[in-house]
C-alpha cells in the first residue's frame, strides 16, 4: 500500500520500540534530524504523552520536521496544531479536523464525510 501511495520503500526507516522505550526512543529519532517526516503509533492509553508530544514538537521545530501522531480516541487537551479525527461508519469515514493550539475539539469546525469502498 506504501509503495502504491508513491512512498519509495528503500527511504522508509521502521523503529518498532518495545512499549516501555517508545519515548525514549522516538524522541531520539526526532531529535537526531535525520527525518522529515516521523509518524508514531501510541496504542492505548498514553501515559506522560503531554511530555512526549512537547518534546516531539521541539524537535520537530528545531530540524523542520513533522511529525505525525496516530492514537486511539481521547478527551485530553493535547498540545497539537493539527487534530484529525477519523471514525469509520458504515458508508465510509467521517472526518473531523481541529487546529487548536490546545488540541480542544470546537464546534463548529470542519466535519466532512468521505465514502470508501472497503473490501
């Protein structure tokens, strides 16, 4: 599915931490600059995730990355730019998108439904 989305396979670097080192080693990845683009995967609930989200920002910050953080549902204020929030229904998915410099979902923000076929 990468390679069809135009990702090239051979630039692609997967870290899969044990869950105890997860912040310890994605902040380092951050931090080292060598990547524009880091996408981390939280599973369940994240515990000291404010801390780690304020440390991925500064890094991203500071070597003009982005980073892109995928997590269950959550009511926590997270310190973000930008929020999706993605539910599959039964037509398709609906999307949600928040820019709040909190991470507070307001109402009233950008709502859109987007049909899919899925196999």
């Amino acid at each position: 599915g990468l390679a069809r989305a135009g990702i090239v396979l051979e630039r692609l670097f997967v870290v899969r931490p044990p869950p105890r080192e997860l912040a310890r080693i994605v902040v380092k990845t951050a931090s080292s600059g060598a990547f524009d683009v880091l996408v981390v995967e939280l599973r369940g609930p994240a515990r000291g995730s404010d801390k780690l989200l304020r440390k991925l920002a500064l890094a991203a910050e500071q070597h003009g990355s982005s980073i892109v953080v995928l997590a269950p549902p959550h009511s926590d204020p997270w310190p973000v730019a930008l929020r999706l929030e993605i539910e599959r229904t039964r037509d398709g998915l609906e999307a949600r998108v928040t820019k709040d410099r909190f991470g507070r979902v307001q109402p009233g923000l950008a709502k859109t439904h987007v049909p899919i076929s899925i196999p």
